[in-house]
C-alpha cells in the first residue's frame, strides 16, 4: 500500500548452546513416564514420578509462553486428587474395611440405585483406595503438562507427516491455547493489581475473564486469516485408488493398533496382543506415507533426530519397560494392599526405572538465551 511504513520482519534466534532438541522426544519421554504411572498404585513411586518431571521441567524449560504452563497442570492434577476423595466420602467405595473415619447421614436410594450410596460410614481402606487412585491420575496429568511445557508446539507441528499436518495444527492449537490463557490472566491480574482494583474472588474473576476470552477471540480470528493466506486445506489431486486404499489401510491399522493394545494390557490376549499391535502400526504407517501426498509442502531448517533425542526417549520408553516388567514379576510391589492397611514400600527396581527418566536434565539442559 502507497505511503504505508515498510513492516519490519522479525525471526526469533535459535538459542545458543548446540540445536533445541527434538519436540518428539521430549513427548515420548513425558509419555513413557505416564505409562509408567499407569502401571502402579504404589503412591512412593508416583511421588517419584512427580519429582523426576518437576527436576526436569526446572532444569530443562527455556522462557517461553509454553513454559510456564507446568504450573497449570499441577493445579489441575491437586483438584483431580481432591475431587477423587470428595467422591469417595460422598459416593463410598466398594473396598471393605473396619476402620471408621467418620459416619455421615446416609440417604435411601431406590431399587434401581443399587451398588450407589449417599453418605454412610466411611473408612480408613476406602480413602487410602481413593488417594492412590487419584494420585496415578494425577501423576498422569502432570507428566503430560511437563511435555506441553518442554516441547515447543510449532517445531512438533512441522515435524509430523504431511497426513497429519491438519489434524497436528487442530492439536497444536489446542495445546498452545492453555499456555497463551494462562500468560493472558497473569497480565491482566498485573494490570489490575497495578491500578488497585481487586483480582481476586469472584469478582475478580469476573473482570479479568471477559478480556482473556476477547483476546481468545482475538487470536483465533487472526490465525484463521494466516492460516488461509498461506494455503491451509488445499490438497493435490490423487487418483481415487490411491484415497480409498489410504483410508483402509490407515483405519485398519489403526483398529489393529487398538485391539493389539487391549491384546497387551489383557491376560487372555497375550499371545496375539503383540502381532496384530506390529501388523496394525505397519498399516498405519503405510497408510500415512500415502495419505501424505495429498498434501505436498516443504519443511524449513527441519529438526534433526540426534544423539540427545535417542537419550532423552529412551530414557522414558525405557522407565515404562522396566516398570512393566517388574509389575509381571513382583505385582503386589507396585499395587500396596489397602486390607488390611499396611504401610507402602519402595521397591528399588521400579524405583531405579523412574530415576532413568532423569537423564534429560543431563544430556538436554536448557539452551542458553540469545545474547
């Protein structure tokens, strides 16, 4: 436009220090510590767990608006726990015991509301149950929150396949809206402390949430044109053999990757589990290969899959392995019994599998900040 000022291009520098590991690897790291979550109810090796991706989150995260949404997770996690054990005092719980905590008023339900009660007796067993059960659920979101906090959003969206690339800029998107809303209600509440009026309560909340949700809005309409101006959802022309056998294979595999799953996690699907989760991962990625030639782009500067990145998943596909096998072996080590009560304890191979996943502190450390 004529007598508009020229607009100033900016680039963020890459870090100083070596490349930015690979996003990939820091989701692979954070998901093979859930998995390992998943696999027990022993609260010391949750606690474990929890501490292992805290270090690593404070050693590792850079200052990013991605970063700083750690501490969301966490607090999202602490009510999960909460509300479990609200659950368990109002609703009970099927686990026996002879310990009574306190009697509440228990209200009559109908017939058809059998196996469902409303107060009543509530025990020691029945709120060491819902603690443990909570806490691996916990442990499970913050796990999750240290990879969104660690890895960046954009480089993981460029690093997925072509088929992928929508469905990867609808999750990224979604990952990235919790951090930028956590980065807006921290200004906002800045702002209003700054000029006296409460943040706080109700009332507060009030106030600062219509701005957050118009900056929401904001952004979204903002993305959409950039999304439009740079082509998103133009695809090239394949012939109609080659769509309808992507969709096969990709749904097939898909599907096998499904039933070998349940195949693992179940004593009677041993035998199959694993051929038909390798059969469905191979239709699956064979369907992705030709799904991406519907949409041909090119990938700028892509980020190399290095040294630190094999450390650094290994790391925690390796803690998941090591737990499992030591959940076939010696089960009642990462499931404490709760009757009668008995005091939980560490075992040191599972305990040793956790520590693995405190090798990214070591082999990826936070880069340094561009001078």
């Amino acid at each position: 436009m004529a007598g508009a000022p020229p607009q100033e291009l900016t680039m963020v520098p890459r870090p100083r220090g070596g490349p930015a590991l690979h996003p990939g690897a820091w989701w692979l790291w954070s998901l093979g510590l859930a998995t390992a979550a998943t696999r027990t109810t022993n609260p010391l090796l949750l606690a474990l767990l929890v501490t292992v991706s805290g270090y690593v989150v404070a050693v590792c995260r850079t200052a990013t608006p991605w970063s700083r949404s750690y501490s969301a997770f966490v607090k999202l996690a602490l009510a999960v726990l909460v509300i479990r054990l609200v659950f368990a005092v109002v609703l009970g719980s099927p686990i026996p015991g002879t310990h009574t905590v306190l009697t509440l008023p228990e209200i009559p339900l109908p017939d058809w509301a059998q196996g469902i009660r409303l107060g009543g007796r509530v025990t020691a067993e029945s709120l060491v149950f819902a603690l443990y059960d909570g806490l691996r659920l916990a442990t499970l979101l913050v796990c999750v929150g240290a990879a969104n906090s660690l890895a960046n959003p954009a480089r993981l969206l460029k690093s997925l396949p072509g088929a992928l690339y929508e469905v990867g800029v609808a999750v990224v998107v979604a990952l990235t809206f919790a951090p930028h809303l956590v980065a807006d209600v921290r200004r906002l509440r800045a702002a209003r402390r700054l000029r006296g009026r409460p943040d706080r309560g109700l009332r507060g909340l009030l106030q600062v949430g219509l701005p957050v949700l118009e900056g929401a809005l904001e952004r979204s309409v903002a993305l959409a044109a950039a999304m439009d101006a740079r082509g998103f959802g133009r695809t090239a022309e394949v012939p109609p053999a080659v769509r309808r056998t992507t969709g096969a294979l990709t749904l097939g595999g898909l599907l096998g990757v499904c039933a070998g799953t349940y195949g693992l996690l179940t004593a009677e699907g041993g035998t199959y589990g694993l051929p038909v989760l390798l059969a469905g991962l191979a239709a699956a990625l064979a369907g992705l290969r030709l799904g991406g030639r519907r949409s041909p782009r090119t990938r700028y500067r892509p980020d190399a899959w290095g040294a630190r990145a094999w450390l650094v998943a290994g790391s925690g596909v390796a803690a998941a392995a090591l737990v499992a096998l030591s959940g076939a072996h010696d089960p009642t080590a990462l499931h404490p019994g709760v009757v009668p009560l008995t005091a939980p304890e560490l075992p040191l191979l599972p305990a040793a599998a956790v520590l693995l996943g405190l090798l990214p502190a070591f082999a990826a450390p936070a880069p340094k900040e561009p001078a």
